[in-house]
C-alpha cells in the first residue's frame, strides 16, 4: 500500500496511525493500560482537554502522547468517531506526493493562474464559485485557502477555510532530500457525510495537482524553477 492510498478516507483510527509499541516505548504504558487507568478515573465523562491534562498532569505523559492516547481513548470508548474533532466536528485531510520541487509546488498552490489549472474549473461543482482566494500564505510551507458561506460543507453566513500544507525532508544542512508532501486540511465539516465527499473531492484535486506538478518538475531544468 502507497502512502497516497493509506492517506485516502477519513482520518484513520488512532490506534490504527500509531503503533502500540511506540505508544508503550514513549510513555512506559501501552494503550490497553492506559486506557484501564482511564476507565478507573471514570474518564468518559471527561473532556478531550480534561484527559489529556490528568495524562500530563497526574502521569508526565508528553503532550503530543496525551493528545494520542486521548483520541484513541475517546475513539474506542465511542466517545469520537474517526476524522471528528474534540468539538464535534469533523475534518479530512488527504495528501499527495509531488515530483516537482517545493518552491514550484507552492507556486502552484498560491498563485492564482496555477491554481486555475487544477483547483479553480472545479469549485462550481461543491458550490464553491468559479475562483479560489488565498487568504494568507507562508512561503513554501502553507496557503490558506477561503472557503466560501454557502459551499458544500460551510455554514451558510459563515465563511471557512481550507490550509494546503507543503513539506519536504531535508538533509543535516538543509539541502532537499525526498520529494515534496501536500496536504489538504478541511475542517469544521458537520457530518461525516460532508466530510467523504469533501475528501472525493479534495482527493481529485491532488490528483489533477500531481499532474501538473509533473508537467512543471519536466521544464524545470531549463527555467531553473
């Protein structure tokens, strides 16, 4: 299985993303035990934020371990289902490797003209009108996309946004190593039925994206991009 297919759907189980060893290698404690702990201080009548405080607090779990162990503590006491949010919402984030290079990746995500060649013919067909707008940027690292009131998925007087992150792996000084990861991050989704056809639709987009990004990462020898 590629990392693009396990990348695929809602966001998977927690103890499905993380391996118990690493959980017990990390915090002294596999999931199971963790989870009998939690049982004992009747904690799923507790907040997300509640428990990961009593994990950190009370045992000196890490915060990024609380929150692990928290999601699935919650996921498998039905607490939270899969891609839902300590909120109640929901979110998916599908991903896509590029073969081009990060600053042409970026180009294509946050300048208008590349954005028409893989996004913008799209948007009409969620609601999401004929353009996209970028509603801020971090120089090959993130684009943050609006996400209009009224398109499929957002309220409608109450515009969202979606974050396309871009990262590529370096080598100790700094040079690139490996090919450059874009993820799409959508959130704030109602259902869980939002969410799938927002990640079908997200999912096609990268698709048409990594096309592109091919074409561009050919020419780029000669234009020195």
């Amino acid at each position: 299985m590629t990392e693009d297919q396990r990348s695929e759907g809602l966001a998977r189980r927690s103890v499905e993303a993380v391996g118990d060893d690493r959980v017990e290698t990390a915090t002294g404690r596999g999931r199971d035990a963790w989870f009998g702990l939690l049982d004992e201080a009747s904690a799923t009548h507790w907040s997300h934020k509640d428990i990961a405080a009593w994990l950190t607090g009370e045992h000196g779990v890490d915060g990024w371990w609380a929150q692990s162990i928290t999601v699935a503590y919650e996921q498998e006491r039905g607490m939270r289902q899969p891609g839902q949010r300590s909120d109640g919402s929901f979110e998916v984030s599908p991903s896509k490797t590029l073969a081009c290079s990060l600053e042409t990746a970026f180009a294509l995500v946050s300048e208008a003209d590349c954005r028409d060649r893989w996004l913008d013919g799209a948007l009409r067909t969620v609601g999401a009108g004929d353009s996209s707008e970028v509603l801020g940027a971090t120089p090959t690292s993130s684009v943050r996309l609006a996400w209009p009131a009224g398109a499929l998925g957002a309220p409608e007087d109450k515009p969202g946004r979606v974050v396309v992150g871009l990262y590529q792996p370096t080598d100790v000084v700094g040079n690139p190593r490996g090919k450059v990861r874009v993820a799409v991050q959508h959130g704030g989704l109602a259902t869980p039925e939002l969410a799938e056809k927002l990640k079908t639709f997200w999912k096609a987009r990268l698709d048409d994206l990594a096309r592109l990004a091919d074409e561009e990462a050919a020419e780029e020898p000669a234009s020195g991009r």
